[in-house]
C-alpha cells in the first residue's frame, strides 16, 4: 500500500490503547489528550505533546483542538454481492419474516442466483462504491465475507474481488477476507446438509487456503440453518488449516451458538440478539470478541443485543454495520454509533473501542490497527468537532472531517 509522512499538530488525540482487545469497564477507559501524531513511510512513530520544531518532508495538518481517533474497523459486511433486494425490504414492512422469506427462495438464496450471474468486473464496481462511502464515514479496515456463491466459482469469485482490490497501492480501505461458503444450504444440497459441510472441507477450505484468498472462516449456526454440530465440524477443520474462525451465533432464536464460539475460542461471534446468559459467560470466559450488529436489529424490528449486560459480565464487544443486501443493506457508522448508544445502553468511549480496537481484535489486527499507539498503522478518522461525543449526537450524520490511511488522507469534506 502506498503510504505518506503526515504529522498532525494540536489535535484532541481519544484513543483506547492496548494490541488485544478490551474487556468489561476496561472499554470505557481512553487515552484522551491534545497533542501531536507523527506517521512515517505508513506507521505511527510519534504520539504525544506538540514540538516546537516539526521535521522536513512531511505533510502537516493542523488540528486546532478537532478530535482524531483510530482509523474504524467495520468488522462484520457482506460487501461483494449481485443485485439488490429492495422487494423483500417491504415485505417485512408487511409482516413476512427473515427466515419466512428464506424458505420462499428468497433471502440469500435470492443473492446468490445473482451473485453467480454477475461479472467479477460488476462485482468489483460496486464493491468500490461500498468502499469509497465507507471511507467518508472513517472507515480504515471492512471484513468482507464471501458467502452469495454456494458454489466453488462463485465463492472464489467474490473472494478474488476482494484479493483484487486490496492488491489496489492506492486503495481507500483495507479488506480482511472471510469465507462463509456456510451462509445458507444451496437449492442443490437441500436435505444433505451434511454433504455440504463435507464439499466445504475437503474442497473449498484447501484451495481458499492454497491461494490466500481469506484469513478467516464463518458459518450461519442457526436453527433451519446449520447445527451446532455442523458448525463445529466446519470451524475445528478450519482451525487445524489455519484459518481463524467466526461464528453467526444466536440471531433468530437462542441456539447455542455463542456457546460454541467459548468452546473453540473463536475470533468473534456475531449478532447475538438471542443470546443466552450462559452464552454471554462462554464468550467473556473465553476472549472471543461479542461483534453486534446494531443496524441490523434497526431494520429487522428485533430487540437488540444485551450490549449492556455483555460488557457488564467482561465481554469484549465490537460494532460493525452488517452491510448486505436483504436484512440490512447500510453501511452507516453513525448510526451505528447512535444506536448502540441508546438502545443497547453503550458509553460513547465503550462505542469507539467496539469500533477501533475491539473491531480489529475481532479480525484478528489489533497488533497492527485499532489504536493511535507508536508502531502501528497510520489509519486515523480527524472529526469536525472538538468533542467524541458529537459520534451518537450527531444520530445519523456524519461527524466525519478527514480519513487517514497509512498516513495518506483518503476522505476530505471541506
């Protein structure tokens, strides 16, 4: 990637601190001072009070009090997929159900017939699209998950659009792959579930590995969906490959999910709407990263995750926007920001670590990214206000001033 030397002078620097996540009432603690950041070649190699003599070859920025945070880390998105589904957006408004709508043939399924139908260089374009609107709301690293394929070519084209465009020098934002060849049951192996997870482990694990096109792997374990049992087949084969793992856990109804993602110490384990207490112990027990999905509950209609009570028992939680083409097609941080504020009772320092550095734990980068801390990457959001507390305030505007990524401003609104 292409980076810049860029020092920021007089800034409000809020940032929580730490290269693993934080857990409990550590995530409502912030490093929160005026001073100065210094990036080199990409890197943060400077953090702390303003000097009075700033070094040549270097871009300057002169904050003037205005908050900068960490680069965010959209840590759950379905991002690359064909068409869109707007159909089904009013037939919930009518009363139909997600999972109503699924064994119609439509949800996900309906994504994958035109994913499978769609040109990579399609894909690709809107996949851009995504990213470029993304960027504007301080976004700096996405998880993208394959997943609108079911199929062998399918699942490597989505993952190879992604490939492609983090191969981009120039690119805006940093894609961390996830294969979730598991998202549903393809028409063609209904009724052999268990086929399908065998296709997905002797097949496509293999050759995703063979060819880096993801880091991590996920599943759908949902009643109707995936067991329990299915999903520990898939996530412990990916494990012994090398893949970290995920887990769509407790969405629909309590299933057992965020309990499984305890027991194989998994990355995260996402949305949880549903999630029981003891699930809600597995995780916190464990270290596995609670990822809500706020908007998702938005537009389903359905009461949101425990957040509350999740960092109240020592979970570490994570925001992400769930970005997809049929239950939650938004992107939207600051809405995000806002609903996890007030619906699930979240602190607007516990918001931005759920969306910096426990984002970035939960794709496995929080050595890396997460943190405006000396040694990692240069990925910084600049906000047009003097105070954080403008990121709920602002119910779904966008606070945004200035993304930085490797020390290049990618995003500027004058």
């Amino acid at each position: 990637m292409k980076n810049s030397n860029l020092i920021i002078t007089g800034a409000r620097i809020v940032t929580p601190l730490g290269r693993t996540a934080r857990k409990g009432k550590d995530m409502d603690e912030l490093f929160d001072e005026y001073g100065s950041i210094e990036i080199t070649e990409g890197k943060i190699t400077y953090v702390g009070h303003d000097r009075p003599h700033l070094p040549e070859g270097y871009q300057v920025i002169h904050a003037d009090g205005k908050v900068v945070l960490p680069g965010f880390v959209d840590s759950h998105t379905h991002l690359v997929f064909g068409g869109f589904r707007p159909d089904e957006f009013i037939w919930r408004l009518n009363g139909d159900t997600y999972m109503s709508i699924l064994q119609r043939g439509g949800g996900i399924l309906s994504t994958v017939k035109a994913t499978r139908e769609a040109s990579p260089s399609s894909l690709r374009n809107k996949t851009e699209w995504f990213i470029h609107t993304m960027s504007q709301m301080g976004v700096t690293t996405v998880e993208g998950k394959s997943g609108y394929g079911l199929d062998r070519d399918t699942e490597l084209k989505q993952l190879e659009v992604m490939q492609s465009i983090n191969f981009d020098p120039i690119r805006k934002v940093d894609i961390v792959p996830t294969f979730l060849g598991a998202h549903a049951v393809p028409t063609e192996y209904k009724g052999r579930e268990d086929d399908y997870i065998d296709f997905l482990i002797r097949e496509m694990l293999p050759l995703i590995k063979q060819r880096m096109l993801a880091e991590n792997c996920d599943i759908f374990c949902e009643r109707g969906v995936f067991t329990v049992e299915q999903s520990r087949r898939l996530l412990r084969a990916a494990q012994e490959m090398g893949f970290g793992i995920k887990i769509h856990a407790d969405e629909i109804v309590s299933f057992g999910g965020s309990e499984l993602a305890g027991e194989l110490h998994a990355l995260s384990a996402d949305h949880l709407l549903h999630a029981s207490d003891a699930g809600i112990r597995a995780l916190a027990d464990n270290d596995v990263v609670a990822t809500l999905l706020p908007l998702t509950a938005f537009t389903l209609r359905e009461p949101y995750a425990r957040g509350r009570e999740m960092i109240d028992s020592g979970c570490a939680v994570a925001l992400a926007t769930d970005l997809n083409p049929g239950s939650c097609c938004s992107g939207s941080i600051p809405l995000t920001f806002a609903l996890a504020c007030i619906y699930m009772h979240l602190t607007v320092a516990e918001a931005i670590t759920a969306m910096t550095l426990n984002g970035a734990a939960a794709v496995n980068r929080a050595d890396t990214i997460g943190s405006i801390e000396v040694g990692k990457q240069g990925d910084l959001v600049m906000l047009d206000a003097d105070t954080p507390n403008v990121l709920p305030y602002y119910t779904g505007m966008n606070a945004v001033e200035r993304t930085i990524k490797g020390g290049r401003v990618v995003s500027h609104r004058e």
